[in-house]
C-alpha cells in the first residue's frame, strides 16, 4: 500500500490521507480489488476526469498480473455529456475505453453509460439507467471525485440529496474547468446526463478521491459544512459506508 500519512475519521466518514497521486490510486484500487475478490460479480460506478486515472492504471496493473478479472463486473459511469456521440475523443466513453476497459476482460455488454445521443430523449436516457442500475442489483462500490465547487458526477450546486439520474445544465466554472481537454471553451458541452446524489448515495460504498491544493477547501467544505444544496459532497457525511483517499496537498485544510 502506498504511504499512509494519516487515518482518521470525521462524522460518518474514513479519511485516509496519502503521499502522493500515485499512493491515492494504488490505495483506492486496492480497496477495489478486495471487493472484486469477495463478490466477483460486483456492480461499480466508475468517473471520469484526471483523479481516478492512477486508480484505473493501478486496477490494470492487477488485472495484468492476474490478480484480479473484471469478466463478471458490471460497471455504471456517473455521467457523460449530452449530446454526444460515443466515438468522439471528447466524450467519457471514449475516455473509458481508452483509459481502462480496452485494457481489461471486461465484457462491452457489462459496460453502461447514459444514452447521450441528439436523438435520444435525455428523459427516457435517465429512466432507463436507474432502471438498468435497479436491475442489476444497485451499485455495490462508487469510485467518485469531486469537484471544485463540491459536486458530485455532474450535480451541480444547488443539488439535492434525492435528486435521481437526469440531464443538467453545466456551469460556466465547470465548463472553464473541462475546457482544457477541449480546443475551446465554447466546444465544451453545456449539458450532461448525470447520476443524481440520490442515486449516488444508494451507492453501498463510496470511495471519493481528491489530489491538489485545488481541492483542499473543497474537501474542507465537504467535510465541515452542514449537509447542503449549495455544497453538494455535504451529503456524503451521512452515508454509512464511505471513505475519502486524499493526497496531501488535498488534505490541507482539514490536517491545518
């Protein structure tokens, strides 16, 4: 395992803080892998973005040892932009496979996103997984980050706890975040499918986790503030089963 600076616990949640980027995502996969090995068909909610990517190089570095398989393994992705077609390099699931399943035995049938094509109805998108989610027994293990504003998959302040998978409008400082995997600001998309908190919350376990002083007052929001709209990670203070891996930079603020 990688360095453990310190372990704690604040309200209902583990806090693990580590060294590094690297220790974060070799802990994280770790954790991962256990529940892989106890229960082989487990059902995951994976995100996207820049954190979970030494998780996901980690995960493959068992997968390649034979450690663990995902062959059995549902997974569902928190969220993905509307519209957008699945073969542009822009969108998650382009990003997915490029980044962890093109590299695993997971089955492209075990693997869902929202249906986020110009032709769909995002209404019926967003029905249709948290019926595909119910259906395979509910997510056992939630990989999450968080963003600089608190949210969680795309639940943009304000965001309620019961909030279930729908489409939503994406804010200017998310969209100038994302911008510097895009040419412009303005290819950004302005609307994503997402998971709602509620969804995210019937999660069994929750992993969340955060590298860099960017992140280091959001996590101290996350942590501190009342459960609240306006700081959407609030809500993660009353589930039962999670825990926040943090490098140490993100850590800052709470370790003060």
């Amino acid at each position: 395992m990688g360095m453990l600076i310190n372990k704690f616990k604040i309200h209902n949640i583990e806090i693990e803080v580590v060294e590094s980027k690297k220790a974060m995502g070799l802990r994280a996969a770790e954790m991962i892998a256990e529940r892989m090995l106890a229960k082989n068909d487990i059902v995951l909610g994976l995100s996207t973005g820049s954190t979970p990517l030494p998780v996901y190089a980690a995960l493959i570095a068992f997968y390649t040892k034979k450690m663990i398989s995902f062959k059995d393994v549902k997974t569902f992705n928190l969220d993905e932009y509307y519209p957008i077609e699945p073969s542009n390099k822009q969108s998650y699931q382009y990003a997915m496979k490029r980044d962890l399943f093109s590299q695993i035995d997971i089955p492209p049938e075990n693997i869902h996103f929202p249906d986020c094509l110009i032709s769909d109805s995002p209404v019926k998108a967003s029905r249709n997984y948290e019926h595909l989610i119910a259906k395979s027994g509910g997510i056992d293990l939630l990989l999450g980050g968080i963003g600089q504003n608190a949210h969680i998959g795309f639940n943009e302040p304000p965001a309620q706890s019961d909030s279930r998978t729908r489409l939503i409008e994406l804010t200017e400082e998310t969209r100038k975040i994302n911008s510097r995997f895009f040419a412009t600001i303005e290819e950004v998309p302005q609307y994503a499918i997402t998971m709602g908190l509620g969804t995210i919350l019937d999660s069994k376990e929750i992993i969340l986790c955060a590298s860099g002083t960017a992140k280091s007052e959001t996590i101290y929001k996350a942590l501190w503030e009342k459960p609240n709209p306006n700081v959407p990670a609030t809500y993660l203070q009353n589930h039962q089963n999670c825990r926040f891996i943090l490098e140490r930079a993100a850590a800052g603020r709470i370790l003060d």
